[in-house]
C-alpha cells in the first residue's frame, strides 16, 4: 500500500478515516470535519457552514427532514479542504430542530465518510420564538406610540418611540452584509459593535456614547448578576440590573426559559435628577417570547424605556415571562395582559404605585418580511 500523502501539513493531526485500495495504489480520507463549529443556528441565522478535507472525490448525503438546509456545495473532487456555507431556513416550528448528513468517498464510501448534524434553536436571536409575529406598532392610551420595522431574517431595523407629537427615540438599525458587524444611528451618534449567529452585540459603542452588559456577579448555581447600562454623552445614564439566584437564568440551551429575581433601575439624567426603582419580581404564566419585542420594558413608561432592550438587542435581559408585580418598598407596579390567538400580547395594563393606569395595543405585521 503507498503510503498517505499529507492534504496540509497543519492538519496532519487531526482524525482521518482511512481506506485502502486492494490493488495497494489508491488511497481515501476525509479529515478535519467541523460543522458550524459544533453550535447550534438561532430560529434566524441565515448561514452556517460545513469544513472538512477529502483526498478523494466526494459527495453529500442529506437524511430525512433536512430541507431546512441548502449547501453552496454537495459534491467536489478531491485533495483539496472546503468550507461551504449552508443557507438555513427561518425555523417557525417552534421546536429546536436538527439533521443528519453524511459526507462520503465517492470511491469508498462505506468505509471513508464523515456525518455530522446541524442545529437550529426554536428562538431567534432576539429571544422571540421563530414562530412569533413581528410586532409593528404599540399604541399606548396616555399618548404614546411606538413604530417598528424589520428585514427579511426578523431583526429590527428601526424603532420610533413618541410620546404627545415629541420622539424620545429612534434607532436605525443595520447589519454587516459580509462580516458580522451592526451599526445603530440613534440621533446622537452612530454606535457600533460586532454581532454573534443571533445578531446580538455584547457591547455597541461610539465616540461619546456606549450601551451594553456589565458583569456583576457570578456564582454559578447560586446566583447571577449583570447590568445593561446605556451611557449618553453629557452625563446621562439608563441601567437595568438583574439578578438571577438558586439557578433561575438559563443553562444549557439557548432556548432554555429564565426569569430574574429582582430589578434595580436607574435613569440618571445629565441635569443630576435620577429616578431609582428597586423591585422584586413576580411573573404570570404568559411568555413573553410570544412576539419580537420584550413588553417588561415597558414596565415603567415610554419615557423609562431603553429602546435598545424593548427590541432585545441585549437578549439575556429579556425575561422568558411577563411579570405581573413589581414590588418596591413604597408600593408595586401591577400587569395585566390579554393575548391573542397565537399567544402574543393583544394589550398590556400597567398600574403604577400611584394608581395610574396606562393600556397598550399591539399591533402586528400579518405576514414574516
């Protein structure tokens, strides 16, 4: 038998499955297999992709089910390493879903081949199931309103949030075509950062102005602490801190369900004044992962509301429930929501500690972009 020649010497290490040829003057491998780096897709991730080396020619074979997936590539001669994208369809199911595929020798096949899965979680990036509709407008009865659009993978690319004819805020959202870059224009600047497989940042950044995670606290099985804070140039501040105790925030799966314990809420404005709000949690049996926006940030008013959390740019925030009080030690807020169909919110009743009462209305595109 000859002996195998290296496809490159860097990856002579890795696994390789070998068959030779009775006649002793051919030789088979495929080596180096990486599907989309062993992580599961979001419900909206457009790509993954599939590395792997042959020394012979090959072929792709899809199992049952697997229509979801489109390779760039399902066949290729050999001694040569591939990196092939594969287009993912939008997951609506609203379970996670997975497929088997096998790549094979053309000349040895029952003994030279790799197999391997793909992955795609029911939840989008943002944390809203795939099946979910796109929420287009929330109509609040103290006259506020709030607009929002979207592409084509469900990821928000503008909100407007007025309140009595005046805008507190609007985000132009938009996406790295070939990397995974987002820019967000938010009227004061233009922030930036780098996204994951969600299209969710970890931090967004501009010259004057930066919103993000900060770690607190992390024991893990105990308890976890982090804040998203939103700092503006002159001095003003917004920041949620959540903390999540006895194993609450999710573990394992992407798609796993959590809720905080409590939430710290802090609006400094520049002027000095601030408005501090420390609460315990408790929640309803209504999900809020039901459509694409996170309703608890609408806990406190239009006017408290970080826009970059109410379109969970900052996914780990948004709770997998609607809370139902928010109890500080002056007095609790109380919600109420009514559902549709599909169980997205059909309106939401905030009662603050005053007795003041504010309803919304939402509203929905009818069909995905």
């Amino acid at each position: 038998m000859k002996p195998l020649k290296k496809l490159f010497v860097a990856a002579a290490a890795l696994p390789l499955l070998v068959a030779c040829d009775p006649a002793g003057d051919t030789y088979a491998g495929i080596m180096g297999g990486n599907a989309n780096n062993n992580t599961a897709a979001y419900a909206n991730t457009a790509y993954a992709y599939v590395g792997f080396g042959s020394y012979g020619s090959w072929h792709i074979e899809a199992g049952a089910g697997s229509e979801w997936c489109s390779f760039a590539a399902t066949s290729g001669r050999g001694g040569m390493f591939y990196t092939i994208p594969v287009r993912l369809s939008p997951n609506t199911t609203g379970s996670e879903r997975s497929s088997l595929f096998t790549v094979r020798d053309d000349a040895d096949g029952g003994d030279v081949y790799w197999s391997f899965r793909l992955w795609q979680y029911a939840t989008r990036g943002d944390g809203s199931l795939g099946s979910s509709p796109l929420v287009s407008a929330i109509t609040g009865d103290d006259g506020s309103s709030i607009s929002l659009r979207y592409d084509t993978l469900s990821r928000p690319t503008m909100l407007l949030i007025e309140k009595a004819g005046a805008t507190l805020s609007r985000l132009e959202i938009t996406y790295g075509v070939k990397d995974s870059s987002i820019a967000v224009v938010d009227g004061r600047a233009t922030l930036r950062g780098t996204c994951d497989q969600g299209y969710q940042p970890e931090r967004l950044t501009s010259q004057t102005d930066t919103v993000g995670y900060y770690q607190q606290l992390m024991l893990p099985g105990s308890y976890e602490a982090f804040n998203v804070e939103r700092h503006i140039a002159g001095g003003e501040v917004m920041a949620q801190a959540l903390l999540y105790t006895n194993g609450s925030f999710r573990t394992g799966s992407a798609d796993g369900e959590y809720t905080a314990d409590s939430l710290s809420w802090l609006h400094r404005k520049a002027d000095g004044t601030q408005l501090v709000e420390r609460l315990k949690l408790s929640y309803s049996e209504n999900s809020n992962r039901c459509q694409t926006v996170d309703v608890n940030q609408l806990l406190l008013g239009v006017e408290e509301c970080n826009p970059y959390q109410l379109i969970a740019l900052f996914r780990d925030a948004r709770g997998s429930f609607i809370i139902s009080e928010a109890e500080a030690a002056d007095g609790k807020y109380t919600v109420a929501t009514t559902l549709n169909a599909d169980k997205s919110v059909n309106t939401m009743t905030v009662t603050d500690k005053d007795g003041g009462r504010v309803t919304y209305t939402f509203d929905y595109y009818t069909t995905l972009p």
